[in-house]
C-alpha cells in the first residue's frame, strides 16, 4: 500500500508544477506542457492514498488550470498572427495612396504649378455668419483674404489663386477667423499635401512621407484626394 506521505508529495509536486507554468517565464511549448501534466497528473493517482483519494473536484480543477495556461498561449499566437496580418493589410491599403492628395492637420498652401492654384480646408465647431481666411507670405505678411460668407459648422474647404504681383514661388500660410456676431468660431485648419511613400514603423504602424511636411502617421490622414 503506498503511504499518505507519497501522495502528499505528489499533490504539492504538480501545484508547484502548474504554478511555474503559469508565469511568464516558462518556456516549454504547449504541446510538451500539457504532456507533462498529464502524466504527474496520472502518477499522482497511482500513488494516491487509497484510504484518501482525490475527488472529481480536485481532477476538475487541475485540469481547468492547465486548460488556462494552455489556451492563453494558444491565445497570444492567434494574437500575434491577427496583428501582423492587420499591419500588412494596412500596408498595402496606404500602398493605395501614394501619389494622391490627402487632408492633414496644418495650414500650409502650396501653389500647384500646372495649374497656378492652392488648395485647403477647414473644419467650424459651429454655424458662423461670417468666415475670412487671410494668405500669409512666408515672413507672415497677409497678401490676401478670401471672403467666404456665412458657412455652417463642420468641413469647408478653398481654393487660392496669387493675385498679380505677388510671387507664387514661396511658402504660403492660411489663417481663418470666423465670428457668429461678437462670439468667435474655434476652426481647424488642414492642408492638402502629396503621398511619396509609405513605410511600416517598428511597432507595426504604417507611416506616410508626405512631399511638402515629411514624415506623418497613417491614422492623422483626414481624407484622400
């Protein structure tokens, strides 16, 4: 007859066993963790004490915590997998926007050089009876105002074309002042700039090079031209 002392050792050897597997720092693949288990799990039995034997409980509860340890892992591959296809599927979908405009935050103007003009938008956090936008030079001179009115609240965008003898070869800033009587509208300003190329960072983000403000992050784009 095995002795009770046999049995107790056991018990303690496999909750020492399963407490090592849940931490992080165990190394054994799933595969050879859950063959471990069962067969401390089947020696344990043999050399229960048979004046003392373990309860559907106690066999239950073993086995739900290696079912735990197991499925976490299997878990953090399926994790692992799901974020380096979602990474490459983002990839290639601002593969798709290379050479093309897009919206970002700013408020540079940029004159095209086929067609003489300059693009931006904007975004009102409410309705305004009255929306300028003043054209800066690159030493903050305003060289011209465009007028636009009464605008409601949300995205708005211009264009601009230099006025004669003003030099369109130069960088260009846009500041709107909107006002609803004597209250001023809090706007946004965003500017059209051109994709070059795309890049993935090292935490699996995707990133834009813009022409005209450089490096920017995928998320930031407001909207493609």
């Amino acid at each position: 007859m095995t002795s009770t002392t046999s049995a107790t050792s056991g018990t303690s050897g496999l909750d020492a066993y399963l407490a090592t597997q849940k931490d992080s720092s165990a190394k054994s693949t799933t595969d050879a963790t859950a063959d471990r288990f069962l067969k401390l799990l089947v020696t344990q039995m043999k050399n229960q004490d048979p004046l003392n034997p373990m309860d559907n409980a106690q066999v239950t509860s073993q086995m739900a915590q290696i079912n735990t340890v197991t499925g976490i892992d299997k878990l953090n591959t399926t994790v692992q997998s799901v974020g380096t296809n979602f990474s490459q599927m983002q990839l290639l979908q601002a593969a798709n926007v290379v050479g093309h405009k897009v919206l970002v935050d700013g408020n540079q103007l940029n004159v095209d050089s086929t067609t003489g003009t300059a693009g931006g938008a904007f975004d009102l956090d409410a309705n305004a009876k009255s929306v300028s936008i003043n054209v800066l030079s690159a030493n903050g001179t305003v060289v011209d105002t465009i007028d636009k009115g009464t605008l409601a609240a949300g995205r708005q965008d211009f264009t601009w074309t230099p006025p004669s003898g003003v030099n369109a070869n130069q960088a260009f800033t846009f500041k709107v002042k909107a006002t609803n009587g004597s209250t001023a509208v809090t706007s946004t300003s965003l500017m059209l700039d051109q994709v070059d190329a795309v890049s993935n960072t090292s935490t699996g983000g995707v990133n834009l090079e813009l022409r005209n403000s450089g490096t920017l992050a995928y998320s930031k784009i407001k909207a493609v031209g």
